[in-house]
C-alpha cells in the first residue's frame, strides 16, 4: 500500500499535530509494509525537504504509481 502526499497534506508531517499521533501512525503503516511519498515540490514550497516519515519523489512518480495500481484513493 502507497500513500502519496501533496500540497497542504504535507504539513501534516511537517508540523506537529496534537490532535493526532501521525508519528505512531505512520511507523505503523511503514512497519506494515506500506510506504509514504511526498512531492519534492510541495516539500519545497514549504521550504523544507526533511519531511518525516515521507521519501521525497517527483510528480512523475506518482503517475507511474496510479497507472499500475488496480484502485486509486483520493480525498
């Protein structure tokens, strides 16, 4: 399973959220065998590339991620 983050949704591992334990939450998720992409882009709009948790990737990549996914979730 990918999760892929853009635009604001990269804030979210940016800064913290006392609201949620997106730490915990996402070592889980990784620990599960999923993995978390963020675009380099949106990275650097936010003017950081140390996003936790995230691997920086490209626009592209998330192309190449839907075209061979058998079911894609957007919100």
């Amino acid at each position: 399973m990918i999760i892929f983050v853009i635009s604001k949704a990269v804030d979210i591992f940016i800064k913290d959220s006392s609201k949620f334990d997106i730490p915990k939450s996402s070592l889980q998720f990784l620990t599960g065998g999923g993995d978390i992409y963020t675009c380099a882009t949106s990275a650097k709009m936010r003017h950081t590339e140390n996003v936790h948790m995230c691997t920086i990737t490209s626009i592209f990549d998330l192309y190449e991620i839907i075209k061979r996914s058998k079911k894609v979730v957007t919100f």
